[in-house]
C-alpha cells in the first residue's frame, strides 16, 4: 500500500444533525491519534495517513468493509 494513498488535501464538510444516522456502537473501535488539525462536532474532514498503524486502521476500518466502518479520533498535542 502507497503512503501517498490517503494523501488528501484539508476540505472542511459541515453537516446537521438531520444527516447524521444513529449506529450500533462496536464493543471496541481502533483509535485514530489526530495531530495539527481541530476536528469540530458534526464536521466531515479529509485527513492524511502517514504512519503505517494509521493507513492499516483506517484501510481495515473503512475501505475494506462491506458496512460502514467506525473509527475513534483522538486529539494529541
């Protein structure tokens, strides 16, 4: 897998509670540690991936799913 392929450039979607659908939680979802960015509520962010924990997470999380993935976000200083 290409570092290069969750390269995105920073696009900020904000979207209303109406657009949001309820889910079933996971008993456990993978953490995504979150760097140099503000994440608000009810927003949609293109993010980038570099490190490989990071690209296989979101890779086995979101993309190579049939149902929508969940991801946990984790703000870091």
């Amino acid at each position: 897998m290409e570092d290069d392929l969750f390269d995105f450039e920073s696009d900020i979607l904000l979207t209303t509670s109406s657009d949001v659908e309820p889910v079933e939680l996971p008993s456990r979802i993978g953490i995504l540690p979150f760097r140099n960015k503000v994440l608000l509520p009810g927003a949609v962010i293109q993010i980038q991936c570099t490190f490989s924990n990071s690209i296989k997470l979101v890779a086995e999380e979101l993309w190579q799913r049939e149902e929508k993935g969940l991801i946990g976000i984790l703000p870091v200083i």
